[in-house]
C-alpha cells in the first residue's frame, strides 16, 4: 500500500466509525493511534513522530481561548434557572398575542434575547416550551407550526454571540472570538427577520393557523404590561453589553477591555446577580448550574483531544494535501468551494455534533479556505449558519428530542390536552429547516451580511511611504563625517568625579 493511499481509507474509517454511534471522542482516538501504528510499521513516519502527541494534549489543556466555554456555559445554566425566561415570554405574548401569529413573534424575539444571554440550546428549547406550547395549543395554533417555531427559535442560540460554537470556530480557524462575534450579528438579525416574516405570510395565508389572542387572555394592559416586558429586557440589555462589549463582540465597536475568559467569568457573575433579582438563587441551584457546566465543558475536552489524535497521525501521512488537492480543485472558485463544504457539513449534521464537526472537519477545511482567499470570520459564520440545523433534522435532532420529551410530559401532567405525534415535530421542522438553508445560501452570495460589522482593514501602499527626518537631527553636512559619531549625537557628558572632602584629622 502506497501513503497517498492511506488518507481516503483513514478518511473512509473516520465516517464508518461514526455511523457506529459509539462515543466519537473515543472512537478518534482509537482510529488514530491504530492508523498511526499501521503508519510506524509501514515506515512512512518514524515511531517519534508520535512524542508530539503529549505536546498536543497540553497545547489543548492550555488553550486560553477555550477557557471561556466552561464560564459561558455556566453563564446559561444559570440563566435557564432564573425565572427570566418565564418573565419575558408571559410579557412578550401578551403584547404581541393579539396580532395574528403574536405567540409566534413573542417566541422568535425571546429566544433570541435569551441566546444573546444563554448560549445553550437545551434549556432555551426547554424553557420556552414549557411555558409557550400549552397556551399556543389552548389558543387553536396550529401544531406543526407551534413545534416548529419553537425548535427554531432555541436554536438561534448556536448563532447569536456569545455563543460556545464561535468560540470553538475562532479557535480552531486562527482568529479572534470578538471578530467572530461581530460577523455573527448580521445573519443573527436576518435569521430572526426571516422567522418573523415566515410567520407573517402564514398569517395572511393561513390565518387560521396562526390566529390572535382574545382580549381575555390579557391580565395585563397599558404600562403595567410594559413594564413588566421592560423589567425583562433591560438587565438582559445590560449583560449583554457587559459581557459581549467588554470584549469587542458588538457592532461598531473597535477596542476590547477584556479577553473572552475574562468576560465570560464576568457574564457569570452577571448571571448570578440576574438569579439573584428573580429570587432564584439558591445552594441547589448553583450546584445542578456546575454539573451540567463540568459534563459539557469534558466532553468537548475529550473531543478535542480524540481529534487532535486522530489529525496528527492524518496530517503525517499527508492526509492534508490530499485534502486539499481534492476540494481546491472544485470547479467554481470561491462559490464551488463554499457550495460544496455547506452541503458536506449539512449531511454530517445528519450523525453529528456541532463540537464534533468543529474538532474534526474544519481543521481539514480551514487551510483550503484560507488557500482560495477566503476571509476567515466568514468562513466560520456561514458554517456555523449550517451547523444550525444539526439541530433540527433527524435522526439526531436534538431540540426535536426535547420537544418530544417536553409535549408528553406536558400530555401526562394534564397541561395539554391531546398527545402530540412524533410525526407533527417533525414535519412541523421542515419550514423551518428550509428558512435556514435559505440564510446559508444568502450569506454564500452576499458576504457583507458578515463583514458589514467588522474592523475595516487599513489598506497600506508601500509604494507610497516617504521616510522623513527633521533637519536637526541629520547630523554634520556631508565630507565632515565624523566616524566615531557618524549620527551626529552630542556624546555624553563624562561624570565629573566627585569632590574630595577633606577628613577630619
């Protein structure tokens, strides 16, 4: 067997062994260090070649960067716990319930206010449909689209900064996470207009589907509504801007005055006195916050370590050129390329993780972008537009997963009156599915949905650079060069020695 031949077969046992479905981290590992064994005694690399991989493993454990995850992540579980997203969903649907498709509205703009604070897809899915699918069922919504609303809207997460998935993108693609996080706001805005105008058309379409609230569903009316939808929306506000500003995430602003650990420990904190407010903080609580943030923060770990073992033993056998020769050689360009990967990355959405995808694939895929001129920050956002809807398809769409759990749960207790079948979540996900798809495409063609709030680069031409020094600083005229001073400095004045002071006889 010849080594140019060995990348596609490791490639090949990469995808058999996640169609497996036993845990991927592991599964890397083992792939690699039995690919790298093979490797060793075929001779296409020497057996020290594998010394790298303990350098590997600390270079991940040290990575600052990823650091922020496990703050972010406590950030939002803490947040699920706090009550505020009972308060704004209450408030929201009833100043919008009136409108036709107003319960659709509230849940599209909360779930985005919440992944601006959250940056977790579970508890948001969760949250909301404990609270919004009842009274959109009591209210004669139309199943399907009350499921679909609802998935959808917990999974803008994944793409409103300060979200865990472009932390790992800036990483793993060599740029900052503040970058990142400003080429996300625009395709966060345009997803939530799409959903918003989705459910607009089902109105004046189908109205039926989507209809208004009675007036005797409102308990509140006037500023006592507005206050209370304020009291939701102004401490959100304000972390927000504590915790994305201070890093540089937000639009049109051009310095950070902290890193993403740094802000992401003072999200935390923000999220505590948030619990605080609500009268939510408790011992218990904290502690169910730490153990889902200490389960998430060593999967990704153990994922990112399996991977780095699985792509040294790859890049040794030049997996990487052959990676890139086969995708640089997409017709199309730029276009061809990006068409491709988005189409790669939706299928492997289909089996896996948005963590896995980003430990795994995009180390492949980043260098071949950066070869063709792609910039980087929109490289990273239209992937993670994709990776979306990892979690709205099957078989493994996980917010399907807790929709399912959460409707018959609902059913049992008596919240809802009828069963809800597996068969409306997940046809009631395609619309869905198909708007996301749509912002992907919209992003491939218009750039500037990325770069538009991004740093300007300062274009430089060296052509043009002039190197002037001010007349009094030239030194002596020309045939009078002193050598020993060649710069014209004034030297030194020596230290005079000090005075002899008589003594005293």
């Amino acid at each position: 067997m010849h080594m140019e031949n060995f990348a596609p077969l490791m490639f090949a046992g990469l995808v058999v062994i996640m169609l497996i479905g036993f845990p991927v981290a592991f599964s890397l590992a083992a792939l690699g260090l039995f690919s790298g064994f093979i490797a060793i005694e075929m001779g296409w690399f020497p057996a020290n070649f594998m010394a790298n991989l303990p350098l590997n493993v600390f270079g991940i454990l040290s990575n600052e960067t990823l650091l922020a995850i496990p703050f972010f992540t406590l950030m939002g579980a803490i947040l699920e716990k706090c009550g505020l997203a009972e308060d704004m969903l209450d408030s929201m649907g009833q100043l919008f319930g009136p409108v036709r498709g107003g319960l659709g509205y509230s849940v599209i703009i909360v779930g985005f206010i919440l992944g601006a604070i959250t940056g977790t897809v579970a508890g948001q899915v969760i949250a909301m449909a404990m609270i919004s699918l009842p009274v959109m069922m009591r209210y004669g919504y139309d199943t399907r689209y009350s499921t679909g609303v609802l998935a959808a809207s917990g999974t803008i997460t994944q793409l409103v900064p300060p979200s865990l998935v472009l932390i790992v993108m800036a990483d793993q693609l060599g740029t900052d996470v503040g970058s990142m996080y400003k080429g996300a706001w625009g395709p966060s805005i345009l997803q939530v207009l799409i959903f918003a105008a989705y459910t607009f058309l089902l109105g004046r379409i189908a109205p039926h589907k989507v209809p208004g609230l009675p007036a005797s569903a409102r308990t509140l009316n006037g500023w006592a509504l507005w206050g209370k939808c304020l009291r939701g929306i102004i401490p959100s506000a304000i972390l927000i801007f504590a915790v994305l500003g201070s890093m540089g995430g937000l639009p049109f602003m051009d310095h950070a005055i902290a890193t993403p650990t740094e802000a992401g420990a003072m999200g935390a904190v923000g999220a505590l006195v948030l619990a605080l407010i609500h009268r939510r903080l408790s011992w218990q609580m904290l502690w169910e916050a730490m153990q889902g943030t200490m389960r998430l923060t060593a999967m990704v770990v153990f994922i990112l370590i399996g991977s780095r073992v699985f792509s040294l033993v790859f890049q040794g056998v030049d997996g990487a050129i052959w990676v890139e020769h086969m995708l640089s050689s997409l017709p199309g360009g730029q276009i061809g390329f990006l068409i491709a990967v988005n189409v790669f990355v939706f299928f492997l959405a289909f089996f896996l993780d948005f963590f896995e995808i980003a430990f795994i694939i995009l180390p492949l895929l980043g260098p071949v972008a950066h070869k063709l001129g792609i910039d980087m920050v929109w490289f990273g956002v239209l992937l993670c537009v994709n990776m979306q809807t990892s979690f709205m398809h099957p078989p493994f769409g996980f917010a399907l997963f807790y929709l399912r759990g959460i409707a018959d749960t609902l059913f049992k207790n008596g919240t809802l009156a009828k069963r809800i079948d597996s068969r409306d979540i997940y046809m009631g996900s395609i619309p869905w599915v198909g708007l996301q798809l749509l912002l992907v495409v919209i992003v491939i063609f218009f750039p500037q949905t990325v770069t538009v709030f991004l740093d300007k680069e300062v274009q430089v031409d060296t052509d043009k650079i002039q190197l002037e020094m001010p007349a009094d600083m030239q030194g002596p005229a020309e045939g009078n060069v002193d050598m020993e001073n060649p710069f014209g400095n004034s030297p030194a004045p020596a230290e005079s020695a000090p005075a002899e002071t008589p003594t005293k006889p």
